[in-house]
C-alpha cells in the first residue's frame, strides 16, 4: 500500500501562485506515475497533471502554460506549482499514484480557494 499527504493548499487572490506537495510513504518502490486531481462542487473530478516515472507530464487543457508538475524520485515526492490561479482553479486538490501493478491510491486532499 501507498500513503499519500499533501500540503501547500489555502486561500489566494486571483493572479497569485501556490505550490502544493505530496509525499508518498509505504510501497514507495512500486509508484508509477503520480498526479493531481482536483473537484470543485457540483463537478466531477478530473485530471489535472501527471508525471511519470521518466519524468513525461500531462496537464489538463485549462492549466497549460499555468501550472508546472515535478517529481522528486529521492523524496518521494510530486509538486505541483500552480501560477496566474483564477476562481475556475478553486477546488479541493487531491494527489494521485499509480502502482506498477495497476493500484491506484489517493490522499485525503487539500482545498485550494482563490477569490476574485
């Protein structure tokens, strides 16, 4: 098994950066890739970025050019910079693995708010 904190979330102004953190711990070695999610109310959750293991990336259409995610292999750790957020960013962010044996876990998340 995989556990999963995050950090990094709060309340920023539109046009403001934030950097959330997540740091895997348990069955470190089986990680694949890791990403981020993230659910505003009312909506589905959706993919926001992932990152291999070779380091390739993905971003949502609505987030590229804007935030930046990166992995740290040595502290089992992904990131995800987030730049020039806007309200649509608003939503409860929550950090996801994939193992190489097909699991998936997830972390409890963190709540991102940005006022206009």
């Amino acid at each position: 098994q995989v556990q999963l904190v995050e950090s990094g979330g709060g309340l920023v102004q539109a046009g403001g950066s934030l950097r959330l953190s997540c740091v895997a711990s348990g069955n470190i070695f089986s990680i694949n890739t890791m990403g981020w999610y993230r659910q505003a109310p009312g909506k589905q959750r959706e993919l926001v970025a992932s990152i291999a293991t070779g380091g390739s990336t993905n971003y949502a259409d609505s987030v590229k050019g804007r935030f930046t995610i990166s992995r740290d292999n040595a502290k089992n750790t992904v990131y995800l910079q987030m730049n020039s957020l806007k309200p649509e960013d608003a939503a409860v962010y929550y950090c996801n693995v994939h193992l190489t044996n097909y699991e998936v876990y997830w972390g409890r998340g963190t709540q991102v708010t940005v006022s206009s």
